[in-house]
C-alpha cells in the first residue's frame, strides 16, 4: 500500500471519533485521553477478508507511515476541539 498523500481533517462525530480524508477515502481515528496521555488508534479493527474495500482499508491501515500522518491530524484536531469546548 502506497503512502498517504493527502489527509484533511473533517470532523469529530457523535461518538468522539475523529474523521479524517485521506486521498479521498474517509478514515475515522479514536483519540482519547488515559492517565494524562494522549492515546489515538483506527477505528475499524474488523477487516471481513471477502470484501475488497476491507482489504484496502486493513492495508492502508497497516502503513505505518499512514498511522504517524494521521494520527497527528487526529490529535492535533482532538486538542483544538478541547481548548474550544
């Protein structure tokens, strides 16, 4: 799976989740806060291996470049939406 080239930052949903573009596929992170860290990982952990849009979703996921890129969106997005509440 390539890299990432671009990730926008779209929104947080309902659930806390934070929405992200990523070459225009949506990704969604959790962010949360445990012990006075910060802690972020993907949303989707279920990859039905019969589905092709699952296998590119498990693979994207799986670059760990991708993780670093947008897990920084996502955190960086999830302290603004603090400050601001």
């Amino acid at each position: 799976m390539k890299n990432v080239k671009d990730v926008k930052f779209v929104k947080i949903d309902d659930s806390g989740s934070v929405q992200l573009d990523c070459d225009g596929d949506l990704y969604c992170m959790d962010v949360w806060e445990e012990n006075g860290e910060i802690l972020v990982d993907w949303n989707q952990y279920i990859f039905f291996l019969n589905n092709s849009i699952d296998i590119k979703r498990k693979k994207f996921q799986e670059n760990s470049y991708n993780f670093d890129v947008c897990s920084s969106i996502a955190v960086e997005n999830y302290i603004n939406n603090l400050k601001n509440h």
